[in-house]
C-alpha cells in the first residue's frame, strides 16, 4: 500500500543549490548524469555538481 503525500517522482534528499527546496523531481538524463529541475524556481542542476552561484550584476 502506497503512503499517501507526494508522489515518488518527488526526490526527498535532493536539495536545489538556488532556493534550498526539496521539491525536486528527475528532469532526464544529459551525458549519461541525472538532471533534476527544482519546482520552487524552476532551476535545472545535476546531483552532486559544485555549483557557483553568479554575482548579481552591478547597477552604474
């Protein structure tokens, strides 16, 4: 019997880089690495992969 909640496509131990959510879900697969896309923000990242957030740019 299933538990109810989210469903199984949901990754409980995947955190987003951006937002910190766990609201991800498996996004295929690109050079044989899983993607994940994040249902918070909509950002697309591999498990694991260092990730360097970009400076905001500088208003003049």
């Amino acid at each position: 019997m299933r538990k109810r909640g989210r469903p199984r496509k949901y990754q409980e131990h995947i955190r987003c880089p951006e937002c910190g959510s766990n609201w991800c879900k498996k996004f295929g697969k690109n050079t044989g690495k899983q993607r994940y896309k994040c249902n918070n923000c909509g950002r697309l990242f591999y498990q694991g992969a260092k990730y360097h957030k970009h400076p905001e740019k500088m208003k003049l």
